[in-house]
C-alpha cells in the first residue's frame, strides 16, 4: 500500500484535485449491525494508496489505477471488524460500477470481542476465506492490509538430473540414466490433514497449530482457542449446503466438500459465482486438476481482470502441464500485483515464485534462477526469517542449481530449507518437509548415495500419503523416484512394483498425455530393458516419445531422452536399421538444444552452426515440424538480444 496523505487538509485537497479532472469514485458506507452510521471511521481501501476519515459514515474513495469496476478490493476500517461483506479479509470485495445506480459498498461492523463475531455466519466466513485462498501459508507480511491470495497450490513438477555414473553396468544396462521426477510441489495447507494435529485441531485443543485461525482470532479480539472452539461447533451445526461444504473442507473430506458446495451453486450461477473458488480448492486438494481448473474458468468469466484468479489458474494449469497457457496468466497476475502492491511485497514473491518454477518445470532455468532469487530477496526483507515461504524459494533454487550441476550448492540450500521446515512443522502442514526430503534425496542418489537417499525417501513418501491419501499423484510421484533407486541398486524385483503402482494413480488422476505419466513409463521402460524384457520395454518408450512430442513449441529434453532409450532397445538387439534414425533423432534435439543455450549466453557463430547441424538431420529425418520451433525459437532469442 502507497504512502498514506498524512492529514485532513491534504486529503481533502487531494479530492479536489481528482475531483477536477472527474475521476469516477467508489462510494459506500459503514455502520454497525444496529445499523447507526459510525462516527470517525477510517476507511482504508488496499491497492487504493489512500483512506478516508469520515464523520456521517458515508465514504468515497477515488477509482485510481489499477482500481476498475469488477477488480478485488479489501476494506479495513479502523479498530471495528467487518462482519458483512464477511469476515474475511476484512471486507474484500468486487468494485461495482459507479454508473450503477446500486453501486454502493455496504459495510457493516462491530467491535473486536464482541461475542457476535463468534455466530455461525461470521465463522463461517472465516472457513469460507481458508477455503478460497489457494496458498501454502497466512502470510506474515507487515501492515494491516496484506492478505490477498498467495495462489500456492500443490504443485509438482519434472526434471532431469545430471548423468549418474554407473555404479554396476550389469544391472543398468547402457545409454543414459532413467528419466526423473521430482516432488516440488508447491504445499498448500490451511490445517494438518490427518494425524495427532488433526484430532488436536477439531477438539480446539492445538489451536495454535493453525496460524491463520490465530491470526484470524487477534484481529476478531479473541484467543485462537475461542475461535478454535466457535468453529468446532459450527462445523458440527452447519445445515446449509455450502456451509457444510465447507464444514467438510475444513475438516479435511474433501470429496464430501466438492459434492455440497456443487449441490449448492443454484442454475443459472447468477451471483453465487465466487462459490467456484473453494469448490476448485477442494478438487485440487483430490488432484481432480481439470475440475479446479473448470471451477477457476467459470469465476475468471465474470472478473477477468482478478490477479488472484489469473494466479491460482495459472498454477492450475501447470498442474495440467498447460505451461503455455499458464505463463500469460501469471505474467499478468504478476503485473497487475506488482503495480498494486509495490515490487517488495510477499504477495508479489509468490507470483514471482510461480513463475520460477513454470520455466524451471521446462528446464527454463535462465529464466527461473533470476526469479527465485527476487522472490527470495523479498522473503527475506518482509518475513520472519523462518518463515515457509523462504524455505519454497530455497527448495527451488536448490532444484536449478541440481539441474546445473550444482550440487554443493544445491545440497546447502536443501539443509537450510530442511533447517526451516522443520522450525515450522508445529504450525505448518508437513508437506513441506516432504518435498524439501525428497529433493535432498534425488541430490543424493545422484550420486549413488543410496544409504543416505533411502530413508528420505521413505520419510517424505509416509509424510504424503498420510496428508494427501494413497492415490494422489504426489505419492505417485514419491513411488516412482524410490523405484528409480532401487533400480540402480541392482533391486528390481522391488523397483517394479513400485513403477506399476505409480502410473495406476497417474493415469487415474492426470490426463494420459501427462509429462509425469510419460516420465514414469519411461522409468519402468528402462528398467525392462536392462533386464533384456525388450517387448516390454518397447511399447513404454514409444508411448512416452509420443506424449513427449505432443507438448508444443521446442522439442526438450525429456524428448531427447525417451529417444535415446527407445533407440539404445534396438542397439540392444541389434537392429541398428531401425535404432540408427532414432538416435540421429536425439543427437539433433540435443545439438538443436545446445544452440538454443549457446545462443541465450551470446555465443552466435557457436550456436548458429550448432542450430544448423541440428536442422539439417531433422529435415532429413522430416521432423520439419520440430526444425520450425528450432528456428522459431533462436529467432525470439535474436530478436530479444538485438538493440
């Protein structure tokens, strides 16, 4: 929020002058529930810059900059709390047109402690704000008007690892090593699932363990264990659809929550719209990732100019692997963010953090690096210095530096995120943990440390399946990458069934063209291989080749690797006819590659002769479709160094 004008006179001259050049005003006004006008009542209006002091009640406030009939506002009015619109917030809203003649922002509030906050509507309010803010934690941002949505959903996302030397050519058979996948999903936790926490949660023994219900408490005027308890008795009184839908959400059955908030979305949605966004929470938290992205895209049709729905959409569909059509959400969310709140706020660090890991889940890692360390940065001048989020830049910065070889500095930021992480596990959802244990891991067995990785492994996996349940494509996820250890330790009778499990919850959760299903069928693939079960082997690569090259625009890496596998099957066997265009496949998406990078660092004679080398053989081989995105791609690259 911009600097505040500092007394009467300055604002009221300030008025005039915008008054003079007839920019339109967002009107309302603030009473209590009695509905008697309050006096002297300071009205701030956040992404506005400015409040307004006012006597009768009645305020207006200019409709500045990024301010636009239909774009989210939050209301604070000083030392009352907002009981209508919601609690939550303080009064967060859609700006109506002030050329409607009902545009008009009612705003009802009481004081703090009154035991009227503690009735069933206002705490319903406070569950109906958890459940529509697609982030990993309340932030802890300083000043009383920093709470819009973070938009960090849980995320995972791909990527391939150094060579890993061979520790025992026997077992790992030639080519490459295995394709990988990572658990880097992004947490998003409100409350601890299951478990100790959980029970201690519902009883409103452990308040304290979620830090958005105490939050919440200290700016009602009441302790975290009085609203605990109000909202344990609400949820158990809930008769409304919706209320018990979020009843439901808060205590964690998802399922049940998703069937009561649709039940209750009258036909046509009319204003019941914003309905849409738990009910996308609730379908993301079961990875039901095209029903989250279908709720976001109804609401994102009545405001779409939100930069909180453009965020949580955005992230939505890199879930989906929809990394094209995510990247201009979060750019404008980003944009729209930056310029509301100020390049140095945490809110801005989220988007930012977003966008890092879109371009890092591409091996975009020119792109991402730069943009974890702003996040970064911002972390760490408007955070506590053990604060979650810290620990989520780290664990992506740690993820480029692995990428890029790295490794004693990708290690380093992996302990002190661990180091974090664990400092907040009293009060944060331990999924956290968990990622942050698996990466370690994925270091560490890549570079045959497999004592070490095992137990990581095994930890992170136990942390998300009793947070997320037994078929979710994160524990999918957890499966693949410890089957892919006992692979290169020679284990594949365990290795195996770990890969089948992995890609039945896979294909029952994410579409079949999915990169993570397209990786694990990878894995398996090679794993057949090495054991010479070649008819087996062959079906996997040829279905993951053909996922691979289903993702638009430049052929990357993963491509290139299922193509050497698939080609190293026919070398196995002899069938160097058949294996021979397949590898001069590979070599050219790997030169073609190679140019892009050369190019990006300045170096254009190398990366010009790389490129032509590369599209050489796929014009030969007619790939020409693939040559096109090469040339199409190095042309951005010139475009953007050119003066």
């Amino acid at each position: 929020m911009s600097p505040r004008i500092g007394d009467a006179c300055g604002l009221l001259l300030a008025f005039a002058a915008l008054a003079a050049s007839q920019t339109r005003e967002v009107s309302g006004w603030v009473r209590t529930t009695e509905d008697a006008a309050v006096a002297r009542a300071e009205v701030s209006v956040d992404q506005a810059g400015d409040y307004v002091t006012t006597d009768s009640g009645k305020f207006a406030v200019p409709m500045l900059p990024p301010l636009h009939p239909g774009f989210p506002v939050i209301f604070a009015v000083r030392d009352w709390v907002i009981v209508d619109p919601c609690v939550n917030e303080r009064g967060r809203t859609y700006l109506p047109d002030p050329n409607d003649a009902d545009a008009f922002i009612r705003i009802r509030v009481l004081r703090p402690g009154d035991l009227r906050l503690l009735s069933g509507r206002s705490v319903g309010c406070v569950i109906e704000e958890k459940a529509s803010r697609f982030e990993s934690k309340p932030r802890a941002a300083p000043g009383p008007h920093a709470s819009l949505w973070n938009g960090l959903w849980p995320e995972m996302a791909e990527r391939r690892p150094p060579a890993v030397p061979e520790r025992d050519a026997s077992h790992r058979g030639s080519g490459p090593s295995a394709g990988l996948v990572t658990v880097a999903y992004r947490v998003s936790p409100f409350f601890n699932r299951s478990g100790p926490e959980a029970q201690e949660r519902a009883s409103g023994d452990s308040p304290a363990a979620d830090e958005f219900v105490t939050k919440q408490a200290k700016g009602m005027g009441f302790t975290a264990e009085q609203l605990a308890r109000a909202i344990t008795e609400w949820t158990k009184s809930a008769e409304d659809p919706y209320e018990k839908g979020l009843a439901a959400f808060y205590e964690d059955r998802y399922e049940e929550a998703s069937r009561y908030i649709r039940a209750s979305i009258p036909s046509p949605p009319g204003r019941f719209v914003t309905r849409y966004v738990p009910l996308a929470h609730a379908e993301h938290e079961q990875g039901h990732y095209a029903a989250a992205e279908a709720a976001l895209r109804k609401v994102l049709s009545a405001y779409p100019d939100d930069p909180l729905l453009l965020n949580n959409l955005g992230i939505a569909l890199k879930a989906r692997a929809k990394y094209a059509d995510a990247e201009p959400l979060l750019k404008r969310a980003l944009g729209t963010e930056t310029k509301a709140l100020g390049p140095d706020h945490p809110d801005v660090a989220a988007i930012l953090s977003n966008l890092a890991e879109l371009y890092r889940v591409q091996d975009k890692y020119e792109e991402a690096k730069p943009l974890y360390e702003q996040a970064l940065g911002i972390e760490k001048r408007t955070l506590a210095p053990d604060d979650p989020e810290t620990a989520t830049s780290l664990n992506g910065l740690a993820l480029v530096d692995h990428a890029q070889g790295r490794d004693a500095e990708a290690e380093q930021l992996y302990k002190q995120a661990l180091e974090i992480d664990d400092k907040a596990a009293a009060r944060e959802d331990p999924e956290d943990v968990a990622a942050t244990l698996n990466n370690l891991g994925e270091l560490y067995r890549a570079h045959n440390l497999f004592d070490d990785a095992e137990p990581l492994y095994k930890k992170a996996m136990a942390i998300v399946r009793e947070a997320r349940g037994p078929d979710h494509p994160a524990v999918a996820m957890c499966l693949n990458n410890l089957a892919l250890l006992y692979h290169a330790e020679g284990k594949d009778a365990e290795a195996e069934p770990l890969y089948k499990q992995a890609l039945a919850i896979l294909k029952n959760a994410l579409p079949s063209d999915h990169p993570f299903v397209a990786k694990t069928l990878d894995n398996l693939g090679e794993l057949y291989r090495a054991q010479k079960r070649y008819s087996e082997a062959e079906p996997l690569f040829k279905q993951a080749v053909a996922i691979a090259q289903k993702k638009p625009g430049v052929p990357d890496q993963d491509e290139a690797t299922y193509l050497s596998h698939l080609a190293a099957l026919y070398f196995d066997q002899d069938n160097c006819s058949v294996g021979l265009p397949i590898y001069k496949h590979q070599m050219a998406i790997d030169g073609g590659i190679m140019a892009l990078t050369s190019m990006r660092e300045g170096k254009y004679s190398e990366g010009k002769a790389l490129l032509q080398d590369a599209l050489d053989i796929l014009h030969t081989l007619h790939f020409n479709g693939e040559a096109k995105a090469f040339e199409d791609e190095a042309a951005k690259i010139r475009a953007k160094r050119s003066p």
